[in-house]
C-alpha cells in the first residue's frame, strides 16, 4: 500500500440538492488526507502540537474537474510539492476510485509557527522532521 494515498467514501450528508458532493467538503477531504500522509510519514499533528508547532493553512488552490456522489469513494494521493523549512506546499490528486476520473487537483500552502502563530523555520524548531520534509519533497 502506498503510505501517501488516502481513501475516503462519500456521506450522504456531503451532498448536496444535486445529489452530488457539495464543493466546501473538499476542503475537509484535503485535511484529512494531509493528516494521514504526515501520520504516515512519522509526522502526526499531535506531535507538532506536542512541541507547539502548528502548521495553519495560508492558501488553498482547488480545480473540480468531475463531480462525485454518495457512496463513492475517492483516492487521495498527497505530495509534498515545495518545502523551504518556513513554508510548505502540498499537492493533491483526487480521482473516482471506480471510475479513474480525476475529481479534483489541488493545492494547500502552509507555513510554520510557535503556539503565538508567530513564523518559526522547522529546521530550527525540529531537525527531525524538516530533514523528513527535505526527503519528501519532489525534486
């Protein structure tokens, strides 16, 4: 199993009069498989707010490209695209696990702060995981 995909089945309650998923929820989707990825990768949240460390979300970039309904299911395949030791890049592909269509291609930037949400540079805060991050990522 490859540790940065994300498999996540449609609620009934995150569609919307349509009957398909109601756009707001693929903000959640990305969350959730952000903290499955850094889970995976030896990076759990708890762990940063642990060593008070938060990682807020500066921006997110989101392109719908099919629609999906209840009881599908989507992979969620995450990606470190940049990594600075202050700011972070993610990116994401989600596609229809029945069909193959790509759902949505998105984005989320981050940085890292100290529990006063003031700038902080990982590497400096914790060597351990800014030394993951480098390794993940893409080059």
């Amino acid at each position: 199993m490859n540790t940065n995909i994300y498999e996540r089945k449609i609620n009934y309650y995150e569609t919307d009069r349509m009957g398909v998923v109601h756009h707001s929820n693929y903000i959640r989707y990305l969350e959730e498989a952000r903290c499955f990825f850094l889970g995976n990768e030896g990076m759990p949240f708890s762990d940063f707010e642990n060593q008070n460390i938060t990682i807020p979300v500066l921006n997110v970039n989101c392109a719908y490209k099919h629609h999906v309904t209840f009881g599908d299911t989507l992979l969620i395949t995450v990606y470190v695209k940049e990594y600075s030791g202050v700011r972070l890049t993610i990116s994401y592909d989600v596609i229809d696990k029945a069909t193959g269509n790509t759902v949505i291609v998105a984005e989320t930037k981050h940085c890292f702060t100290n529990k006063n949400l003031k700038p902080i540079n990982l590497k400096k805060a914790n060597l351990e995981f800014h030394n993951k991050f480098e390794k993940l990522k893409i080059n």
